[in-house]
C-alpha cells in the first residue's frame, strides 16, 4: 500500500520540524509533570484531572505521530518552477477577481498539510484550488463552495 506524498513548501516543512520538536521536548515534559501532579492529589482528584492529563498526552502522541508521518512522505514543492509557470500548480501564487462585483483574492496553492485559508494558502485539493490548477492567466472558472457556486477569473499567475 502506497501513501501519497505530502506536498509542502520549504517554509511549510520548517514550520512541521519546529512543531515536531516543540511537541517531543517541552509539550511532552509539560504532559508528564501533569500526569505526575495529578497522581500526587490522591485518589479523590485523581480521577478527573489524571484522566485529562491521559487525554492530553493521547492527543500529543496523536498529533507526534501525524506531523511525523506527514515528514516520512514530504516532498518539497518547487516553489521557483511553480512561479514561472504560466498554468497554476501547486505552489503558484494566482490572483482572481470572484463575481460580478469583481473582489480580487489572493491565493498561494499549497499542500493539504500547510493549508490555511485565512491566511491565502489553499489546498490544490480544495474545490478552489483543484479548479485553478492547470488554468492560465485570463481563465474563468466556476466553482462550488459551500456557500454556492462561485465564479471566478484568473488575473495573474506567479
């Protein structure tokens, strides 16, 4: 069985590396001494402040595990290569103006792992991104979102 890669940008890989050594340093020392204090109130408090640690340490590990696997299948997106190419693709910067009002959005094709919509990085598996991908500059695209159906034109593609 074949996992896929990881698509992630250089910054987005730096970011999962210091996240990963945050979480295996200091979170998992803070977990720890939770775990330990709460063992230390005796058996009337233990129970729901030991069983919040044990969640706590449960969804660390989980998140430990994740951002490592995710790293074990990352493959690093040519951000230069993306930024001369005339179509958009993963790691292309694109630039749309949505609707008949016209409202231009800026958006940078990333990875499922590194998306973050408020801050202008899309997922090329969102229904926004995987309509833009492969479009050029002056493409009109009509897309559905959960809030309707959207469309869009391309203005420029870095």
């Amino acid at each position: 069985m074949t996992q896929d890669p990881v698509l992630i940008t250089k910054d987005g890989l730096k970011r999962l590396e210091a996240e990963l050594e945050e979480l295996r340093t200091v979170r998992r020392a803070e977990v720890a001494k939770i775990i330990r204090e709460a063992q230390e109130l005796g058996p009337d408090q233990l129970d729901g402040q030991y069983e919040d640690a044990k969640n706590q340490q449960a969804f660390l590990e989980g998140r430990i595990n994740e951002i490592e696997r995710m790293l074990e299948r990352a493959e690093v997106i040519d951000e230069k290569a993306a930024q001369k190419s005339k179509e958009v693709r993963v790691g292309s910067t694109v630039n749309v103006k949505i609707g008949k009002n016209g409202k231009a959005q800026k958006y940078q094709l990333v990875g499922p792992a590194e998306a973050n919509p408020g801050a202008g990085r899309i997922s090329h598996e969102s229904p926004v991104g995987a309509a833009l991908v492969g479009k050029k500059r002056g493409d009109k695209v009509k897309v559905q979102t959960p809030g309707g159906q959207i469309e869009m034109s391309i203005t420029s593609v870095a």
